[in-house]
C-alpha cells in the first residue's frame, strides 16, 4: 500500500544571522539553512537523508516537527496542511510524528527516571486516564524497543544505563504515542560499531510491525544500504538527489553523489577504487553560489553552471537528480 | 532481536537525591560547614535558654559593669552599656540570621524568576532584563544600600528589603546561563518535541537543572546578606531597638572600646559573624565540589617516580634486518582508581612500526588504545602508570629515560595529533605562534627569520594559506584546524606521527581530504603513522598492519590483509560483520549483543568473553596468551590453541 | 573594525548607564526624604517665612519634572512647563557644569571636597587591588599546581577564612592592636606634617596606609586566590595543555605560555564584577580608619544629614564604578580574541 502520509513542497527557512545595526548601519545577512526541499513519502516507507554539515538536514527536522516555522512553502501530513495548523492542531500533529536524537546522553533529562520519561507523552497529551494505566503503555513501549523486563527500567535513572539502552529509551518515549512517522536525527553515529547494529534493526523491525514511516537523517552513506527505501542527498539546503536506495548506490547520477559513495571507506584492503575528493569545504548557507549550488567544487562543472540552477531530472522513474550534465531516461 | 538484561547486571536503584547525599557525606568541607550551620542556627533558636542574662533589659546593671573583662560573671566580658556580652551574642545571631535568610529569599526569587525568564524566553524580554540586570550589576550595592537606608527608616524589615531587592542580580546572571545550557539540551528539544508548553518544561526540565545551582548561589547569597546587614549596621544604620553583631561593633567603635582596651567587645560579635560566614562559605564549596565535581588533577600534576617495571619478557621473534623503528614488548599500563585498587587500561600488547609503516590501531570505546599512545610518549595523566613492557625507539628504551631526555624524544622523534575538533590548540594563540613554539622547543638557536619561513613551509604543506598564521584557532574550520595540527605535528620532522582519532568529527569530504593528506605526507616524507580509529573502512583503505584491541588487551594483530580477509578473533570477526560495507549494502548489519567492558569491572578471564558466542569455560577462567598462530599473525583466543 | 564598533557599543553603554544613575540619583534624593531643605535645617525655631526662603534657594519651589509637581506619581501636574525650569533639568545642569551642591556640614563645594578625597581612595584602593592581585593571582597559581597536595589545602583554607572576614571588623582588629604598637590611629597623614620636606611627608603617609591596605588585601586576595585556583585548574585539564607537553614543554613553559593568559581571563571577569564589592570594602575600611576618602564621605553624609555630600559621594563613586567596568570590559576583549561578537 503506497498511501502517501507526507508530502513536503518547496519547503524553505531562513535564519538572520546580522541584523542592520541602528547606529551602523549594514546589510541584513540571512542564512538560508534550507532553499526549495521537495519530496514525498509513502507510509511504512523508510527514507534516508544524507548529507554533511551544513546541507541543513537537521534544520529540515526541526521544520518538519513544527519546531521551526517554515519560512516559505508547504508541509502536507496526510492530506492537511501542517503549516497552517493552530497550537491546538500542531499538538495533535505531535502525536503522528515523534522525533529521535543523536546523542543519547543529552536526550535524556538526568533528574528523571525512566517511567517519567516515557510517561511524560502520555501525561502531556493526556493519554491514559490514572498512573496505573500510563505505566501499562510505558511498559508496553519498553517492551518493544527492547528493553525486557521493563519493570525494572522503570525505576532507574539514565546515568545507569548505556548509551545504547537510553537510545532504546528514548525510542519508547517516542513509540509511546503510537506516531505514524518517526523523524531519526543520526541515531547511531554517537554509538559504538558493535552496537549500532541492534538500534537500526529496531527500527526495521518497527517499521514491520507498526508500518511506521521512518525519515532516517545521517551523514553515514553505508549504515542505511539495507534499511533504507529510498535515499535522498542533501547539499546546502537542497535536495540534489532522491531515488532508491539500490539505484542511488550503483547509479548514482549527481556529481556530490558520486563523490561522497567514492570516499566513504570501505573495509576492503584488496579493493582500490578511484576517489573523488572535493576541494576545498561546503560553502557557508549564507553566501550561496550562484546557478548551480554545487558548481564551485563540481569536478564536472561548466560554464551553464554558473547561470542555472538546475531543476530535477528522471534518469529512471523514481530517480530524480538535479544536475545539468545529466539528461532525462 | 530484543536484549534482555537480567536483573543482577543493572546498577541497584538510587534517585538523584540519594546520589547527591551520598557524595555529600564524604566532602569533608561541606559537613563541616553544615554542621557549624546548624550549630549556630541552634544558639539563635534557643537564645532565651543558653543566655545567662537577657540583654533587652537593664535591669540590675551599674556605671561599674562598663566594659568589664571577661570573668566568672561574665564569661565574656560586658559591653559600653554593661550588658553581658555572652548574652548579647547569642541574641545577636537571631538578628543576623533573620535579616540573612529573608533578605537572601527575597533576592533568590526574584533573581531565580528574572534568570529563568531571560533565559527561557529570549528575545526581547532577555534584552531588557538582563540590560536591566547590567544596569544593577554595576551600581555598587552597598554604596546604594547606605543611601536608601539614610534616607528612609532604619527599621529590620527595611534593611531586609533593601539587602533582598538589590541582591538579586548576580543571582539572576548565573541563572540566565544555565537556563540556556539546559534550554539547548536535547531533551528539552524533546519535550518540545512531544507538544509540551514551556509551563511544563520550565516546571520539569528547567528548574530541576538549574535548582542545584540556585542551592549554591543561594548559600553565597545568604552570606553576603550577612556581611552586608553587619557592615550597615556598623555604619549606624542598623535597626536601633534590636540587637546584632553589626550593631555590637557599632557600639564598641564609636563608643571607645578600642581606648578602654576592652578587645572582648570587638572580638566576641566579629567571632560570630566569621562563624556563621565561614560556616556558610564552607557548605558552598562543598555544594559546589559535589554538584560540579572538578577533578583536581590535570595534566600537570606531579607524577609519583614509579619503579622501573620488570625487565620485559623477550617475545621470542627473530630479530630482521633492517630492525623496526619502534618496538613495544608486553607493555602494561594501570590505572589508580581509589587509594587500593587499579585497572588494566593495558595489558600485555607488543607491537612494532617499521620506518615508512602505517599501522591501524582499532577497538571500541574503553579499549585502551588511547591510553597506549599516550603511554608511549609517556604522556599518561598521574593517576596512570606504565607497570610492565619496554618501549623501544630507534634504540633508546623510552621508559628508563629520564624526564628530560623524554622531553627531548617528544615531537622531535615521536608527535602526536588530537582530535583537532577538540581545544586541542591554546584558543588565546595564534596558530603560527603554537607551530613556531614547537619548532623552536627543539632549535632554541633558530633565528626568527628561518622560523617564519619554516612556519609559512609547513602551513603550505598542509594546504592552508600562509596569511592566515596570524589567525587564531576559533577563526579556522574544523577541518583547517586538523590541517594546523598536522603542521604542528610535522613541524620538527618526526619520525613516527600518532594520529589519535584524526578525523572522528570531521564529514565524510573533509575526512577524505585529511587522509589523503597523511597518505601523500607519508610518501613525501617517509613517515610511519600509527593510525588510532573505531572506522574499520579507513585502516582498510590506508594501513599497512592493523591492531585490533579490546578491553585493553591485544585481540588480533597482523597485516591489513590478513585481518580483513582471514580474521581469526572472534571479536575482529563480529565487528567487521558490524561494520557497513558499501560493496555489499544490501548486506543486513550485525550487532555484538552487550557492551564493552568497563576499566573498573573486568572479567576474570578473556575480556571478551562474556559477549563471545563461541566461548568455552576456559575463557571465563584464564586470560588467553597472544600465540603467532601464521606468520606475523597474532590471536589472543583460546579456540586457536595450537596444543 | 569590528573591535571600534565592539568599543563603541560599550561606551554608549556606559554613557546610557550613568545617565540612569544621575536620574536614579536625582529621584532617591527627592522621593526618599521628601523634602531636603527641611531635613538640612533641623531647627524647631525656623519660621514659615525662612524655610520658605531656604526652599526656594534651593530650587525646591519649582516642579520636579513635566507632568508631576511633586515626587507623589499620583498627582499629575501640568505638563505644559517650560522642561528647562524643573528641579530635574536644574539637577542635570548642575551636575554637568560639575556643581554638585554646598555641603550643609562643611560650607564649601561638594566638588571640592570629593575631588580631594577621591584621589585618596584611589590610592588605597589601588595599592590594596594591586598587592591582593599579586598575591591572589600567585597563591592560587601555586594551589592549583600542587592541587590536593598539603601547600594546596593549607592555601585554600586560608582563603576561606579571609573571604569570611567582614572587612570592617578585620579594619578594627588591626587598629586596636596597631594603635597598642605604634601605629598611627587613623587618618592619612599626621596633623602637621604638611610643612615637613616631601620625602618625610610621603614616608609618613605609607605610614598611615600600611594597615588599611593591609585589611584590604587580606579581604581581596582570599577570593582572588579561589578564583585563579579553580580557573587554572580548569585550563590545565585542556588538551592544548596536553598538546604542549607532548609537544616536549617542561611545566614551567606550559605555566608561563600557554595556562596563565588562559586562567587570567575569568579573573578579569571577577575583578570587573567586584568594582562594587571594592567601594563596599572603600567604604568601610576608610570609616574605620578615618581615611579621607570617598567611602569616608558616605559615611560622614550619613552620620551628620549631609545630604548634598551623601548624594554627591554616592554619584561619584557610582560613576568611578562604572568607568573602572568599562575599562575591565574593554581590557577583556583585547586579551580573548574570542570576544568580538557581542
């Protein structure tokens, strides 16, 4: 079933970094964190996000949550515009979507104890009619993040637990609202190796069993490759890229693609591949280049370039990039 | 695939409070201070019950009882009124106290309130309070409180008005800042994140984080309300129809005990205000140690000489011609974690480097490889000590020299590059300056001219532009400042570069920048680099040899080749199953269920043990021998025994 | 570029902050008493007719400001006066010509007498600061090197305990036992010394400072001590420290180059926050002492109702605060090159 619960159109927001100064005057210099975002997804659906710092991809979170107001475009959860949505609408918006942090030492409160955190949803939607009944859910949310017998999670706190086990936590304190979409912000890369693993097949597994659509934000290319529907590329406030997961890593079609797959290493001491290294670093969101974003450190770049900003392209049916150099299926 | 932990492994339940007491029993500091407190708040209390005469009257007292010594009457003497002086005092903390714990409630709650406000709703509200606050800040309080006081009534509830409304505003300051550290935390991003009003997160998320600091603030508070209530009171503006210690001194300066040499008058109400003050200051500190535990130990304090270790066990191999530049036999290092017990950070590792070598040293967090650069520089913090092994250098055993002569191998034979995304350069200094230090630490006779160019050599070799020497840290990117360590790290050609984690923090762009860097710098150079990592893809791509270490013991060591395509350690053979492999993406990830083992809980046997699948009952018992099971291949397992 | 505009900020700043203490000022003095004149002359037996008189001398029959007649917020007025006959723009004028009043004990300028006693504050506070740095800054520099060692807690107990001391009392304490020694009682100079040569002069008001300064410095270097104590132990758990002495620096090099500057910067902060806390010590050691200074004019305002003394001191000292801050601040910034946008 390929319903779509989420549909972002030409999604934008800008932050002001100076202001003119009353006494000395000076431009107003805006940062444009993210510039036209476009694209959809289906529910159960699993979309990775990459990019490096500074694409905006964690601006893209906080708009999508509600927790920044887009400063130009639209946002369209099941059908209804959510950036239309009043304080009431938006609060009920917040039990469709629930959001997941990197660092799972600062994602907790430390002067709470586990029930308290995964009860807190509940208590803030006022969801569960006495204690008893909260802590039935909340176990029940345990439970299924992993985290067996719950009972005794309950009454700890999280200084007592392991980074993986209070990413768990904060997983059940997201599952606990039964949302239909969970927006994952680099979940793992603050995990050790061994441990990343168990966490990204929770979420496959969640995705089984509860059909839940999972945007999965990362700077980390290899660990979506079996996780993940489709992937999309992000580069200063865009999307240069979007297709499946299987095309993007065997075909990819945009020239920052096709760079970032050459570097990322891989565990392979016999296989010697050509790297792409780009020059130089991504541009501040400030000062963005003129016609094709990329083109200053695009090893294909030529002279159009410079003048157009390229829109999005098919090379098959689901796979759109945006690049001049690249020319429709 | 779900873990279940069983009850024995999770930590006894504790809540933040009884964590708190715990801590605080122990702070020798605080206790003292608290009881000393107490002490006094008792006497104030029961003042009626300890005084031997009550001090609000005059009855029974004659022209003769001015100022008289201490004697069995008067344990303490008597005053210009010839009022007992024990009396007196004991009445006179009840004024002092009062005046300091309501003035201070005062000043605590609005500071507390315009802090948390500032702070939690920013913008223009921020702007005129904390404007408002600087304002305050910069008036000097007493000077203010003099005025006011002169002006009006001198009456108790005066004072402690004037004390609470303009004491609030370092208060205030303090509480502003942390209310913004606790404000950009995730979690209060979370429960924004679930829908919940800044009510419910002020109440829940904010106050509890900020409470121990208030708590804190609030004993600093009440000390300065003291002094400020006994200075005011000093200068004559002190509530005339009670009794406080300030106003004890007042009497005795202007009223010539000094003159009549009547010391027990100036001592007896000053003892009281230092008592209750130092009582006071005592706590706070000790609040503070407990709330914001700093270790005092740094980098500079003083190591205690350790014993030369045992002379190192010959591990047997045949020494080849030419000899490795770097040989490390069996090296172990402890950690002191409490006055009787230390961890194996490291345990019996050997390894060598040979010139133009590159060398991976991979394992997980808590695996001790850190620890192991650090030990060869001798670089270990005071708690750390190397206890067994001998590190040899290009024919110097590194661990016998003394510190001077180390200080001379440091940078010049062996550098070592941070991770850069850290402070690990001085943030005061320009970066030209900290690579010209080093440069000059090792050629105290170069000229200033040599060195400037040497600088601009360096800086270019590294791809950044010569200009921007004179540019300090902050002003560089991530991925510059890992450029300027390398720099640095070069600046007195080195032999061997540790690079700890180099490019940890840094995108996946960059990071191939800085490999590639270190890669063609290795060539140009002939360095040999020993790579420090957890990123399985980058040894692979760029090492010659790899080390895989886990709970500070060696696990597998061999050449790149033979670990990734024929690793024999459980442990190398679980985390490279864990380890994405963009050759193969579809390829589902597994995890090594459990965690890392801690320095202070190690198992008895193997250290990996309790997370292996194949362990038999001899791994739980012994810690399995590092055997070369092929050539220059070496396992730490049981499974592969050869016997 | 940045840094001028960074100056600049600060100054209107200070600039917009002693405006509101000349106001504050202004307004305490007229809201608090209510009316001075009469407070100034005490005396039952003055008829209707010369307080009259007295008032409007002082300007105390005009209105306060536009829109109010009196202090009482309640009674608006007219609004329609000329702003340049209130009592307020009368005040302000004053104040910018430098006249700040007659005082009602001594008869002469106010301005006079506080210039000639600021200097004196100045110097005491100055010789205290400079001694209580000095040592502060070199105790604690000692304490956080040989931190938990015996020299450690020996340094850091002392501390506490002078931080504890109230100031006034330690000022008492040292003259009661210096005047049974052979110390002077007080004041700057011995009576009559104005006419001996000026070496004698000099050597006898060090003389007369020696105790002042001292209780100065005892209260000041305890908190100072603490602060550069737990600032460089801070500093020296920085990896940069690591790096220097991997780097192949001995202590003393890593000390000297790379921590102090660093654990200096928040004792900056602090001696900037403590311009009140100086005055508030000013204030007391100097009555203690009878030290002619500012502090000792507040002093002497309260005792004898001097009020235009009492208001004239406060401003003063009000105003020496806040340059003395915005000297701190300027100073600051041109040490952390970190410090540029505000």
């Amino acid at each position: 079933m390929t319903e779509t619960i989420l549909e972002v159109i030409s999604l934008k927001k800008t932050f002001t970094a100076d202001k003119p100064s009353l006494i000395f005057g000076g431009k107003e210099r805006l940062v444009h964190a993210i510039d036209g975002i476009d694209f959809t997804l289906a529910r159960g659906e699993v979309l990775a996000l990459v990019g490096e710092s500074g694409c905006g991809k964690s601006t893209l979170a906080l708009t999508l949550m509600g927790l920044e107001k887009p400063s130009g475009g639209r946002i369209l959860f099941d059908g209804k515009e959510v950036t239309t949505f009043n304080n009431a609408g938006l609060k009920e918006y917040r039990k469709r979507i629930q959001m997941i942090f990197q660092d799972p030492y600062e994602s907790l409160n430390p002067t709470q104890s586990i029930e308290e955190i995964v009860t807190e949803p509940l208590l803030v939607h006022g969801l569960g009619r006495n204690k008893e009944e909260r802590r039935r859910l909340a176990i029940r949310a345990l439970e299924d993040s992993g985290l067996k017998p719950a009972e005794v999670y309950l009454e700890r706190f999280p200084h007592q637990l392991s980074g993986g086990q209070r990413q768990r936590v904060v997983i059940a304190g997201a599952l606990v609202l039964e949302p239909r979409l969970l927006l994952a912000d680099e979940p793992v890369s603050m995990l050790d190796v061994s441990i990343r693993a168990e966490i990204i097949n929770l979420l496959a597994e969640l995705r089984q069993s509860r059909q839940i659509s999972v945007i999965f934000i990362t700077h980390d290319l290899g660990t979506v490759g079996y996780f993940a529907d489709r992937i999309a590329v992000m580069y200063l406030g865009r999307i240069v890229e979007i297709g499946p997961t299987h095309e993007i890593l065997e075909f990819p079609g945009h020239p920052y693609t096709k760079a970032l797959l050459s570097v990322i290493p891989v565990p392979n001491p016999r296989l010697r591949r050509k790297r792409i290294i780009l020059k130089g670093e991504t541009p501040n969101p400030i000062d963005i280049p003129s016609g094709c974003r990329f083109h200053p450190r695009c090893p294909v770049a030529v002279e159009a370039c410079r003048v157009t900003d390229p829109t999005f392209v098919n090379v098959s049916k689901n796979h759109l990039v945006a690049c001049l150099s690249v020319s429709p299926a | 695939m779900a873990i279940s932990v069983t009850l024995e492994t999770l930590p006894a339940k504790r809540t933040p409070f009884q964590n708190f007491w715990r801590t605080f029993r122990k702070n020798k500091m605080g206790v003292i201070g608290l009881v000393f407190l107490v002490l006094i708040i008792l006497v104030a209390i029961f003042a009626p019950w300890i005084a031997p005469y009550d001090p609000y009257s005059s009855v029974g007292i004659s022209a003769k009882d001015v100022y008289q010594p201490p004697s069995p009457e008067h344990p303490l003497g008597t005053d210009d009124a010839g009022k007992d002086e024990l009396s007196l005092f004991v009445y006179g903390s009840r004024v002092s106290l009062t005046v300091g714990f309501f003035a201070s409630f005062i000043a605590i709650a609005i500071g507390g309130s315009v802090g948390i406000s500032a702070g939690y709703f920013g913008g223009r509200t921020e702007t005129i309070l904390m404007r408002f606050n600087d304002i305050m800040l910069v008036i000097p309080d007493l000077a203010l409180m003099v005025v006011i006081i002169a002006l009006t009534k001198p009456s108790l509830w005066n004072i402690i008005l004037v004390i609470g409304l303009l004491g609030w505003t370092f208060t205030s300051r303090i509480v502003r800042s942390q209310t913004l550290a606790v404000k950009s935390k995730k979690y209060v991003l979370r429960a924004r994140a679930i829908g919940a009003g800044s009510w419910h997160i002020v109440n829940n998320h904010i106050l509890p984080l900020v409470l121990p600091l208030l708590v804190v603030n609030a004993v600093l508070v009440i000390s300065i309300s003291i002094l400020n209530e006994s200075a005011l009171s000093f200068l004559g503006l002190g509530d005339p129809t009670l009794i406080s210690w300030g106003q004890m001194l007042n009497y005795a300066f202007a009223r010539g005990a000094m003159s009549s040499g009547a010391w027990w008058a100036l001592v007896v109400p000053g003892f009281g205000i230092v008592w209750v003050v130092l009582a006071l200051t005592l706590l706070g500190q000790g609040l503070e140690q407990v709330f914001n535990p700093r270790l005092e130990t740094h980098h500079l304090t003083a190591r205690k000489k350790t014993s030369f270790p045992e002379p190192a066990v010959p591990s047997g191999r045949p020494q080849l011609s030419p000899p490795p530049l770097l040989t490390v036999r069996n090296l172990s290092i402890e950690y002191k974690i409490s006055e009787n017990s230390a961890a194996r950070a490291v345990d019996n590792v050997s390894l060598t480097l040979r010139k133009g070598e590159m060398l991976g040293l991979v394992g997980e967090s808590g695996c001790g490889k850190t620890t192991l650069m650090l030990g060869l520089l001798r670089l270990l913090p005071a708690a750390g000590s190397i206890v067994g092994g001998s590190i040899d250098f290009d024919g110097h055993d590194l661990i016998s020299l003394s510190d001077a002569e180390m200080m001379d191998v440091r940078w010049k034979g062996i550098s070592i590059i941070f991770q850069g995304a850290m402070n690990a350069l001085n943030p005061v200094r320009t970066v030209g300056d900290q690579v010209a230090e080093a440069i000059k630490q090792h050629d105290s006779n170069i000229s200033g001219d040599a060195m400037a160019s040497q600088v601009a050599e360096l800086l270019d070799l590294v791809g950044i532009a010569p200009e921007r020497k004179d540019d300090f840290p902050h002003q560089y990117s991530g991925g510059m400042r890992q450029r300027a360590m390398i720099a640095m790290a070069l600046a007195c050609d080195p032999q061997i570069v540790i690079a700890d984690e180099p490019t940890t923090a840094l995108d996946v762009m960059i990071q191939a920048q800085i490999l590639e860097l270190l890669s063609s710098l290795r060539e140009r150079l002939g360095l040999s680099i020993i790579l420090v990592t957890h990123d399985l893809g980058v040894v692979a791509e760029m090492c010659d040899s790899v080390l895989v270490m886990y709970g500070g013991v060696l696990a597998e060591y061999a050449s790149v080749d033979q670990v990734y395509n024929s690793p024999q350690h459980p442990y190398t053979r679980e985390l490279l199953k864990a380890f994405p492999n963009l050759a193969n993406p579809e390829k589902k990830l597994s995890s090594i269920p459990g965690y890392p083992p801690r320095l202070d809980n190690l198992p008895a046997g193997c250290r990996f043990a309790p997370r292996c699948t194949l362990a038999i009952e001899r791994c739980e018992l012994e810690l399995p021998e590092i055997k070369e099971i092929s050539e220059k291949h070496y396992v730490g397992c049981h499974l592969l025994d050869v016997s | 570029m940045k840094r001028t505009r960074f100056f600049i900020k600060k100054l209107l700043w200070a600039i917009f902050t002693i405006a509101f203490v000349v106001v504050l000022n202004f307004f305490l003095f007229r809201v608090l008493p209510g009316d001075p004149a009469r407070q100034g002359i005490r005396d039952p037996r003055m008829t209707k007719k010369s307080i009259e008189a007295v008032r409007v001398r002082f300007g105390l029959d005009k209105p306060v400001i536009n829109c109010f007649s009196s202090v009482n917020p309640l009674k608006v007025g007219n609004c329609f006066i000329n702003p340049l006959d209130t009592q307020f723009f009368i005040y302000a004028r004053n104040l910018f010509k430098g006249d700040f009043g007659i005082s009602f004990h001594y008869n002469r300028p106010v301005r006079d007498i506080l210039m000639e006693r600021l200097w004196n504050t100045v110097l005491l506070i100055g010789a205290g600061q400079i001694l209580a740095i000095v040592l502060g800054v070199t105790v604690g520099v000692i304490a956080a090197w040989k931190a938990r060692t015996s020299v450690d807690y020996g340094a850091l107990s002392l501390s506490l305990l002078a931080w504890s001391l109230p100031t006034f009392w330690l000022g008492m304490i040292f003259l009661f036992w210096g005047s049974n020694n052979g110390f002077p009682i007080g004041g700057k100079a011995t009576p009559g010394m104005s006419s001996a040569p000026l070496n004698e002069q000099v050597a006898d008001v060090l003389q007369h400072m020696i105790l002042p300064t001292l209780t100065y410095t005892i209260i000041f270097m305890g908190e100072y001590m603490l602060i550069m104590r737990s600032s460089l132990l801070d500093v020296l758990s920085e990896d940069f420290i690591l790096t220097a002495k991997a780097k192949g620096l001995s202590t003393f090099q890593i000390l000297k180059d790379h921590a102090l500057k660093n654990a200096m910067l928040p004792l900056v902060t602090v001696i900037a926050l403590n311009l009140g806390f100086t005055m508030a010590g000013a204030i007391q050691i100097e009555t203690v002492f009878s030290w002619p200074g500012l502090g000792g004019a507040i002093y002497e305002g309260v005792v004898r109702r001097d009020f235009p003394m009492l208001q004239g001191a406060f401003l003063m000292i009000a105003v020496s605060v806040i340059i003395a801050n915005l000297m701190a601040e300027l100073g600051y910034s041109l040490l952390d090159p970190r410090v540029q946008s505000e």
